[in-house]
C-alpha cells in the first residue's frame, strides 16, 4: 500500500478572512429577511483602520450595511469604535438580471462547482477538514466560556492524517495558532490549548508520537485585521473539504442562490451524500458546470474512485432521474431563499446536519433508480 498524509486546516471567527465572510453573508442575510427575491453579491475588506463593504446588491430591504458590520465584529470579540466605514453598493447589472430572471430561472454566471462526500466520518467529511474545524470550534469555545482567559478572536488549526492505502494510520501533526493576551508566557498558552482545545477533540486518537505545534511563531498578540488584510472568499478550502476534493474557484459568502458558486455547490454535496448514504459508493465527488442564464447544468459527472457497486454512467443517470437540477428546482429543494448563511461562515458550508444539503433524504430513491426497481 501507499503510505501519504493529507492536511487540512480551519480558521476561527476571528480570523480576518473568515470575519469578511461573516459580514457579508450577514448582510445577505438581512437582505433575505426583508426580501427573499434579493440579488446579493457583497464583498467585503478589513484592513487595519477601515472596513469597505462592497457589490452589487438589488433588493428592496432597508439595509444599515455599517451597523450590521459593526454587530458582527462586537460580536467576534473585536472593538470596532476605531473603524472606517466605506459602503461602496451598486444594482445588479441589468444583463445578469435579464439572464437570471427569465421564466425559468437561469444561472448567475457560468461556472464549475464540486460537490463531495465519503463514509470517513459519520457526517460524510473528510478526516482532516472534520478534525481542523473541530479544534477551532473547541478554541472558539474555550475563549467565549473563559476558560483559556487569555485567548482572542483570531486563530487557525491544521491537521495532518497519515493514511496507509485508504486506511487511516495515524495523527501526523497538529498545529494551533491562536491570538493571545500580552501577559501569558508561551508555556502557559501552550499547556492550556493542549489540555483543554487539542485534549479534548484528540481524546479517541492516539497522539502520544503527533507532533504538536502551538504558537510556532512564538508571540501572537496583534491579530485579526490589524495584522493581515481579511477578504471574502480567501478560505475556500475551509469552506469546503479541505482540499480533499476539487474546487471550482468560486467563493460561496456574500452571494445569494442565484449565484451557481454557491446554490450548485450545495446541489453537488446534497447529490454525493446521498449517493454515499445509498450505500452506492465509499466516496464520491460529483462535478456541475453552468453556463449563464441556462436552467441547468451544463454538464454532470460522477466519480467514485473506484470504490462504486455499480457503474458510474449507472448512478448518473439515476442523478438525473431523481434530482431536480435546474437552478430553481435547486432554490425550492434546498430552501436558498431563508436567511441561513450566516451560520454557513465559519466552520465550513458542509458537515452541519442541520442545513438542508445535509440531507439524505434522496438516498432511497436513488438506490431504486440505479438498482431499476
């Protein structure tokens, strides 16, 4: 068998990137609130001194863009008294709204989107990505409860996860980088993150030979966007599987269901879950592309890298027979109009039973067609 590592990583709330995000799906959220049918494509920058919050946005909601950034960055445990606001907010273009808004639906630009799953872990994630985003969950929840008092709002996780053929092997390294209050020594924070963040999230591997890193810079005390610019659409990684599958280059935060980056991004989980939890393959991605202003799909393929009980070409017709692919069908199925996306920012847009692409509702269904029954 062939031994390799995989690594993925996450990004806490506070983490200037994630921050973007988190504002400008907030503010699609607030859109969607008010009115449902809202076009939405925000982009938002931090950068020390100065917040500019950004897109094309037609909606009839009444939007206080500023004070929606300003509630999220309290939130996330910044202070943003000192900020800079420009709002910088345009109409949609009137020739992606004629393509969008015909009587079937169309796609919001053409694109490419992948959608993956595996039975690696109960919510069908990859290994590392699940185990990244679980230590910055942890770190997150140590900071707001208190009891690693000296933690701040930004920090990041890696997981490296040794496999021999397809069989897990080992945890290879675990990495913590997290903000911290001038007055703690580097052991102190260290022995914290270990026994309360890392301890935690580990307590059913082995990882008395991991390496483990915390802090390998040594002080992190200035953090967040006063120490990097943060941008949406930077953590596509994060986002989704950590690498592990392929990646389209469209970001997902800021952008209503109109927009395939992210409505058929979701299709794509929805449809390789539920060919996973059909019990049809071990693993499997599955490709969308979309052309603007066309309903559907341009194309759909399915892979299962060999892991499938029946021909591939099989479970893609079945594909066909039982989702509905178009984007409309998409909104109405996943429920893309509802202000959910927030709660999408951090901690990644897939693995959380609770949103609608999560669903294995299809799976029943999908055996049927491809078994002909």
């Amino acid at each position: 068998m062939t031994k390799r590592i995989h690594t993925a990583e996450s990004v806490t709330s506070g983490h200037p990137d994630k921050l973007a995000d988190l504002i400008a799906d907030a503010i699609l959220d607030e859109c969607l609130e008010q009115d449902e049918n809202s076009r939405v494509a925000c982009e938002v920058m931090l950068t020390h001194a100065k917040c500019i919050i950004s897109g094309e946005i037609t909606t009839k909601a009444k939007v206080d863009y500023e004070y929606i950034a300003r509630c999220i960055i309290a939130q996330v445990g910044y202070d943003p008294s000192h900020l800079q606001f420009d709002i910088c907010i345009n109409s949609q273009s009137e020739d992606i709204a004629q393509a969008v808004s015909k009587k079937e639906q169309g796609a919001g630009d053409q694109g490419i989107v992948y959608g993956y799953a595996t039975k690696e872990t109960d919510n069908y994630m990859p290994l590392p990505i699940e185990l990244a985003h679980r230590l910055t969950d942890r770190l997150e929840e140590c900071r707001r409860s208190g009891s690693i008092k000296a933690l701040r709002p930004d920090g990041k996780s890696q997981v490296s996860v040794a496999y021999d053929g397809d069989r897990f092997d080992g945890i290879v390294s675990i990495v913590v980088s997290a903000q911290h209050d001038p007055d703690i020594s580097q052991s102190e924070l260290e022995r914290d993150i270990r026994s309360k963040a890392i301890g935690p999230v580990f307590r059913n591997y082995d990882i008395s030979e991991t390496k483990i890193l915390v802090n390998p810079s040594g002080r992190f005390v200035v953090g967040g966007y006063e120490a990097d610019t943060g941008l949406t659409g930077r953590k596509l990684m994060v986002d989704t599987y950590g690498g592990k599958a392929h990646h389209g280059g469209g970001a997902m935060s800021g952008k209503d269901a109109s927009k395939v980056d992210r409505s058929g991004a979701y299709l794509a989980r929805y449809i390789a879950k539920n060919i996973v939890a059909a019990n049809l393959a071990d693993e499997c991605e599955v490709a969308l592309s979309y052309a603007i202003g066309e309903p559907k799909p341009t194309s759909v393929d399915v892979n299962t890298f060999y892991t499938g009980v029946v021909n591939e070409k099989l479970i893609a017709d079945a594909v066909a027979k039982v989702f509905d692919l178009s984007v409309e069908g998409t909104i109405g199925k996943l429920d893309l109009k509802r202000p959910v996306y927030a709660q999408t920012a951090v901690g990644g847009h897939f693995g959380k039973d609770y949103l609608a692409w999560e669903n294995t509702d299809a799976a029943a269904a999908l055996k049927a067609a491809v078994m002909g029954k």
